[in-house]
C-alpha cells in the first residue's frame, strides 16, 4: 500500500460471546441476549451481547438487573468459555490460509500481514472480504476486517464499521477517516489518558497526531511521543508469525477473578497466582530475568489502570514478582473493587548476571532454584501438583487457571481478560 507496500489487516469477531451461544442455540434467534457471570458470584454482570440488546442500550460490565431493565425481554445466557476458545481457535487456523503471520489480540480479535500475499487475492481489500465471507460461511458467525498499512490503524478501521464489514484506511485518506475521529478510539489511549488529552486541548486523533511533541513529552513521558507517532501512522510494528516466540517484548499474564476484589490479601493472593504463571513462563522462555514489571487492574465499572517500575536487580522469582506487583498497586489507590489483574515483565537480560551490593544476591539466587524445581515438578505431574498455601485460603480462587501465561509482541500491550 503506496510507499511502505505494507498490508495489515485488522480482524474482530463481532458480538463474538453472543454470536457464538446463538449458534449453539438457534432458538435464541431474533430474540436479544446477553452472556452473563456467574449471577451467584457476581450479580450477573453482562460480559456480552448481540445486536439487539445492543441496541436496546445493554451494555458490557452492566450487572444483570440494569442490563434488564433496559431491555425487558433479555435473555441471559451463562458464559462457556471453553466453546468460544474452540470457535477462536478454529478461526486463526483459517486466517494461517491467507498469511502465516497471524497476531492473536485476545480470543477474538487477530492482526494479519498480507504484505506478501494479498496480491494472490486481488489486494487487501479484497482479501479481507475474502476472510469476512469465509468465516461467516463456515462458522455462522460476522468478522469486521480494517485494512491499513500499520497495526494500529488497522484496529481503528475494523473498529469503524460493524457488523460484517471491511474498512479501508490507507496514506491517501486517513486524514480524512482515521483524524476526525475522538482521540480516545486511538489504541491504548485509556480513559485516564484521553481526560489528559482533552485537558490539553486534544480531542481527535487529528489534534493529537498535529500535537506538540515536547510538550506531550511533558505531560505524558515518553508515551506521549509513541502515541502521538501512532497517530501519524507511524507505527511500524511487526505483526507475529504463527507461533513465534523467540522475539518476545514481554510475558505476561490477565485474570479475570470469579468475584469482585474488596481487599488486599485477596489482591495479593490472584498476584501471586499470576505471578507464578508469568514466572515459570519465563524460565522455560529462555529470555533470562526482567528489570521491569507491570501491572493492569480493571475495576468493577471496567476502568482499567496501570502502573511499572524497575527492579534493583533483574530477577526471576514468583514472590518478588507479587510483592512488586502490590506495591504497584497500592500506589495506584484503587477506589473501587477490583474486577481483574494483569501482571506482566519485559526488559530480559538474556541470562546474564547482574550484581547488586545491597542485595541478597545469594538468597534471590536460591529463590529462583526453588522456583525452577516446582515448575519442573509441575511439568511432569500438573500445574495443581503444588500450589503456594497463600492462594488455598480461597478455594476457588485457587482452583482459576492461569497456566496459559503468554508471550506479548507489541511493546506494553496486555488484552483484557
């Protein structure tokens, strides 16, 4: 696509939740749904809806006595996560048919590089509308597919127009499609970020690309020169081949718990959970110890938060990884319960070792060994073989699994749970 000759496309399985339970229930058909936790655990907060209780005002994160009252004729439907994972999982596989760099963003969304093949489908465009029309006919459900020269303007266009629609923002119109639009719709531009924007007088993605860059520096750090980049469309970003690993940015790990977080022995304890996961992701990664580690939380009314810091010393270990983690936490002042948890660490130093005077260099060596010795055993006889008794004072906390810690391509991205 013009200059750069690169072609992203973005790809979003529409309503995916929704659309997924009304194929495994045609008799839902024409009636408005939502897909619900547990209504025991935590009031029947809504995780999904179809078109129809869409347009009846329903919408994520509202508990179910709200979402009905909208929408008095609303079916809710408990969530299988298991059914929509098989369903993402079967769809990458069609996507790995048009290109072998597919990007997972959460279980339904996906980055694809068509730079070399799109022409083998008459262009980008027509190679979206070519995945729109198979996905929908052999798995029944809608895909919104943006198309640009960049991942992230790629995700704003399939972002544009749903359901069931390809979108096209290239270097001859973006000004025009992709700059009109609120500067919050521009990828990891967060509530708390988009209030500091507009407090500058950035509203549009226009305003913020036309900023100036010294004095986002100013008021962001260094993010706000990344983000005013990307909406330059200066994002150049690599999209991951299938199954690629070794050029990890960070590893990392989301949680969504069964029940609000009030207090902070429980926060601790789905940290250490997470913490644990992250850390035997990375000693089998090779990638070596993290300098740094970050943490997203999302409150029960779904703002997310997040914060890093460094460590004295790159390390490896589960329980300096949690202790960070809360020390990041109490810093951010959380107001309201905590409905999830990310914990990731970037920054590797390949293996080698650092020293630091004024630590236990030998203790944190030990930790680590300790560490390594349980995910051995954890391999060869399951994840539940040995749990840290700090997480069994829950039962089924204890019982989530986050044994899927994953490795993060774009630098400091984390998908919600």
């Amino acid at each position: 696509m013009s200059e750069t000759h690169r072609c992203i496309l973005h790809s979003d399985l529409n309503n995916f939740y929704a659309s997924v339970e009304m194929l495994r229930r045609p008799e839902l058909s024409g009636l408005p749904i939502a897909v619900c936790g547990s209504v025991k655990d935590r009031h029947g907060i809504v995780l999904a809806k179809n078109m129809l209780a869409k347009e009846a005002g329903v919408k994520t994160g509202d508990v179910l006595w709200q979402a009905r009252k909208k929408c008095p004729g609303l079916v809710d439907v408990p969530a299988d996560f298991s059914a929509y994972l098989r369903v993402s999982r079967e769809v990458r596989a069609l996507y790995s048919r048009f290109t072998d760099r597919v990007e997972p963003f959460g279980i339904d969304e996906c980055w694809l590089d068509m730079t070399e093949t799109a022409s083998l489908f008459g262009g980008g465009k027509a190679a979206a509308d070519r995945i729109r029309e198979t996905v929908k006919e052999q798995f029944g459900v809608t895909v919104s597919v943006g198309v640009s020269w960049n991942k992230i303007f790629a995700k704003l266009a399939s972002d544009m127009k749903k359901p069931d629609a390809v979108t096209v923002i290239d270097e001859e119109n973006y000004r025009d499609t992709a700059w009109k639009l609120p500067v919050s719709d521009l990828l990891f531009v967060g509530k708390a970020t988009a209030k500091k924007m507009n407090f500058l007088g950035i509203g549009t993605i226009g305003d913020l690309a036309v900023a100036d860059e010294a004095r986002l520096i100013a008021e962001l750090g260094k993010w706000g020169k990344v983000l005013r980049g990307y909406a330059r469309g200066e994002d150049r970003s690599e999209v991951a081949a299938i199954g690629e690993e070794h050029e990890a940015k960070s590893v990392g790990n989301s949680l969504t718990c069964y029940r609000d977080l009030t207090d902070e022995e429980d926060i601790h304890m789905l940290f250490l959970l997470l913490a644990d996961s992250v850390a035997e992701r990375l000693a089998a990664s090779g990638l070596g110890r993290a300098s740094t580690l970050k943490i997203q939380v999302t409150d029960n009314e779904l703002n997310r938060f997040g914060k890093q810091g460094k460590f004295p010393v790159p390390c490896r270990n589960a329980k300096k990884y949690a202790d960070f983690a809360m020390e990041l936490f109490r810093s951010l002042r959380m107001k309201r319960p905590v409905r999830a948890l990310g914990v990731s660490v970037c920054d590797f130093d390949g293996g080698a070792e650092q020293l630091d005077l004024f630590s236990d260099t030998e203790r944190s060596d030990k930790a680590e060994r300790a560490d390594e010795a349980v995910y051995r055993i954890r391999e060869k006889y399951g994840s539940r073989m040995i749990r840290r008794a700090t997480v069994l004072e829950d039962e089924r906390l204890s019982e989530l699994d986050v044994k899927d810690a994953h490795v993060i391509h774009p630098e400091g991205t984390v998908k919600r749970s």
